[in-house]
C-alpha cells in the first residue's frame, strides 16, 4: 500500500512539473511584438548532396505559418529608423536548427533532428542591470528518415514545432 502510495505520489508531482514547466515556457512568451526568423541547415558530408533542402523555402514555410497567426515576422526590408533602431537590435529571434546526418554504411538513411528556438533580450543581476540574448522558448524532434521521406519529414516536423510554439505564444498573449 505505501509503495503504490509513493508511486502516485512520484507521478503527481512529475505532472504537476511539466505543467508548471509548461507555463514558464508560455510566461516567456508575454508581450513581445514582431520577431525575426533565422533558419540554419547543417548537414554531414555523406547527407551533403543527396538533402535537397532549401533553406529559403524553409524561411517562407516558417515566416507564412507566424503571419497565419497573426504575429509580426520582421522583413529584411523593414526600414530602420532612429525610432525603431532599438527595437530592432534586440527583436526576438525564433532560430531554426536542422541537423542532418548521414552514414556512408547506411545508404539513403539519415538522422534529422528539428530544433526550433526562441531567443529574446532579458536582464539579470541583482538589479536587474546587465542584459543578455538567450533562449526562453525551446522545442526540438530527432528521427529517422529514409532518402525518399527526408525533406518532407523536416518541413512536417518543423511545421509541428512552429506550431507547438505559436499555440505557447497565443496561449501567453490572448487576444482582447
């Protein structure tokens, strides 16, 4: 009786960790305004040629995904102003990391992993008077894919991640 006891005991407490956790990573999320997105595609030699993945494509995937929700996404070809300059150097980032790769004993088999990140200004000290870029909102998937699947596998897993993300964000910032 006292270990099943303990062991509803453990389980509640994971629960209500990852729900807690949960909300911190929502509470990050709280009132920033417009972001820039930055999509990175590293790839081993032996995935080098045979991954037809543009990142460009990658970038309109993400960018058009933000705007469908409603948020701001920065264009390169925002005009810069002394009223904005601010603003713009420290705009929050959402960073896209693909990384592929593969061995040359497994041909047409390659290990992808997604990460999609948040990166936005925050102080820290005593008072609050130092600031640093950092990471507050952060996602990731590693899986398998065959030649035939791999492209479309990484834009479905970085669609669901961006999507993990906005419904973080829309949740931390609702509408009035």
């Amino acid at each position: 009786m006292r270990l099943r006891t303990l062991s509803i005991s453990v389980w509640l407490l994971i629960l209500l960790g990852l729900t807690a956790n949960a909300q911190t990573k929502r509470d990050s999320l709280r009132g920033f305004q417009f972001t820039e997105v930055i999509i990175k595609v590293a790839r081993s030699q032996s995935a080098g040629a045979e991954v037809g993945l543009s990142e460009r494509q990658l970038q309109a995937d993400v960018e058009l995904r933000l705007r469908k929700a409603g948020l701001h996404v920065k264009d390169v070809n925002d005009p810069i102003t002394i009223e904005n300059l601010w603003a713009y150097e420290v705009t929050p980032s959402l960073d896209v990391l693909v990384s592929i790769v593969g061995r040359d004993d497994l041909k047409g088999v390659f290990a992808a992993e997604v990460n999609v990140r948040l990166k936005r200004m925050g102080k820290f000290g005593k008072d609050h008077s130092q600031s640093i870029f950092a990471a507050v909102w952060s996602d990731g998937i590693t899986s398998i894919l065959g030649k035939d699947m791999l492209e479309q596998g990484i834009r479905r897993q970085m669609a669901d991640l961006v999507d993990r993300f906005i419904n973080d964000y829309l949740a931390a910032n609702p509408k009035s």
